[in-house]
C-alpha cells in the first residue's frame, strides 16, 4: 500500500517536467499516449506503490495540476 | 489519507495563461498560500504590473488592482496610507521595477512606505517579446542585444535588492530564488517574513525572486533552471540584505 497519492489536472498540465525532475522517488512521466486539449502530453504515475506523499512535485509544478495527499 | 498539497484558497480556479515551467505560476501560489496561512485574505489589497504578471488580478482570489507600467509603489503607497489596517503587496516583473518603475521603487522603500513587493527578475522583458532589461546579465543574448549585452554599450545589470537595503526606510530586503524545491520553500518563508514585516508596521519590504523565462531565453523549462543558478545566482547572491 502507498503511503501517498498524487493526483492530476491533466487538462491543465503543460509537460513543462519540473515534477519528473524534483521527484525524488522517480515516478513521474509524461503520458505520450495522450494529448490534453492544451496540446500537451499531460503528467502521469509510472510507479503509484512508491509514492511516499512529500509534496515536492505540488511544490515546483507552475500550473497547480497536482493534488497530494498523504497517510 | 488528508491532502497535504492542493490550490490555496487565495487563488481563483482561473487556469494561468504563463508559458511552460515559467516559474511565475510557483510564486503566485506562494504568495496564495502565505496569505492563506497568515489568515490575511480578506485582508490583502494586491497592485498588478505591466508585464507577463499583468492578469494576475485574474488568479489571485482577493482584492487587486492594476497600475501603470512601473506606478504599482505608487498606487500601493496611496491605498496603504488611507487603509493603513490592509496588507498592500505589488507584484512587479524587472522591466516593470527595475526601468519605467525605476523612480517609484526608489522613492517608495526612501519613504520607508509600510508596502511588500514582490519583484519577479528574470532578467528579460517577457511580455513584449525577450528585449533587453536593466536586469539582463552581461553577455546574455535578447532580441535588443543580438550579440550578447555588453557593459561599454549598456552598462551593468541592476541589483534592486542591494540598491534598495541602503535606504534607512526600507525594514526588510531579501533576494531568493525558484530553481529547486529547497530554494522554493526559502522563498516562501521570506515572502511570509515580508507580510509579517508589514503587519508589524515596521516599513518598506521587498522579497526579489530570481524566475525563469524559458521562452525568452530559448531553454527548455529545466535547462532554464540551470542557466538560472550557474549565470544569474552567481551575479545576484542570495540573501537576507537587510531585516530590521
């Protein structure tokens, strides 16, 4: 069971990556098979199980896309 | 399972029209936040720019005002005085400030005015286009400086944050940055530190932010993270300049 969870926007995410880059377990990616109606590849979970809810990826995301919580 | 990070209440649920990993959007939700937690909301009065933050009235979810290009002090100075129980924060770009606001910052933090602004340097003049800016770092290519700003031609980059702590009215002065999580919480602290400086009437503050223009500059949104701490914190140190 996760200790976290994150959940998206995706229709207001603008793949600028700031969250896959300070996301310190790594499970952040775009999703290349979708395009959100800003012409995007939108953010999602690679890995859901290891999220551990620290919040960094709502911390540097520009666009407020990302909603945390955490046990 | 609580939320441990969602949009603050003093944001509207207005999308930001800002480009990709521009990092305006992260200092917004600071100033939200900083606002939320210090229960000033209702309270707070904000002055939007000329400039990229120009819509900001758009997205901040109390009550804000526009000035003209460069008058937000000024404005703020006037709201302040009749309603000296408000908090009164500007929301400035480096073009706005830093050039045609040049005079009304300087004369604003000299009358020691009990106002916070929050100036945003990113070192181009977004809005209109990546031109030259007083903050703009010798060799940096903008669409003004083709070959790269040189200091026989234009002079030096501007440092607000040192310039302004000379002034016996100005209580606090503090220059952070957004390129990474620990630089973004350092900031948030300083702009808390502004409001409550303000609330304790004791003077002028002013937290300068180091952003990114990753249109203007040409990087992607991460390389633009880079070149902000291997160019623009090395020119522009991070600090407290001035708490009083």
């Amino acid at each position: 069971m996760a200790k976290g969870r994150v959940t998206f926007r995706t229709e207001r995410c603008k793949a600028c990556e700031l969250c896959v880059r300070f996301c310190p377990q790594q499970i952040l990616s775009l999703n290349k098979t979708m395009i959100n109606p800003l012409g995007y590849h939108p953010i999602a979970v690679v890995r859901e199980e290891a999220c551990n809810g620290c919040g960094i990826c709502a911390l540097m995301c520009p666009d407020l896309v990302i909603t945390v919580e955490r046990e | 399972m609580k939320v441990v990070a969602q949009r603050p209440e003093s944001l509207t649920d207005a999308p930001f029209h800002y480009c990709p990993g521009c990092t305006h959007g992260i200092i917004h939700r600071l100033v939200a936040e900083c606002l939320d937690e210090l229960n000033l909301r209702e309270q707070a009065i904000g002055i939007c720019p000329v400039g990229c933050a120009v819509l900001a009235y758009d997205y901040f979810n109390c009550d804000m005002l526009e000035a003209a290009h460069g008058r937000a002090p000024a404005i703020a100075t006037g709201i302040k005085r009749l309603l000296p129980d408000r908090l009164v924060f500007t929301y400035q770009g480096d073009g706005d400030l830093a050039s045609i606001g040049m005079g009304e910052i300087v004369h604003a933090s000299g009358r020691g005015e009990n106002i916070t602004v929050i100036f945003v340097n990113n070192a181009i003049y977004g809005m209109t286009g990546g031109q030259m800016a007083p903050t703009t770092l010798l060799g940096q290519v903008t669409t003004t400086s083709p070959y790269g700003r040189t200091a026989e031609q234009a002079g030096y980059p501007l440092k607000m944050a040192e310039l302004l702590a000379q002034n016996q009215g100005a209580a606090y002065i503090c220059r952070t940055a957004v390129n990474n999580p620990a630089n973004v919480m350092r900031t948030k602290k300083a702009i808390k530190k502004a409001f409550q400086t303000q609330m304790q009437a004791k003077g002028f503050s002013m937290v300068e932010i180091l952003s990114t223009c990753p249109t203007n500059w040409g990087l992607s949104p991460l390389e633009a993270l880079e070149w902000l701490e291997k160019n623009m914190i090395p020119y522009y140190p991070l600090g407290e300049f001035k708490v009083s």
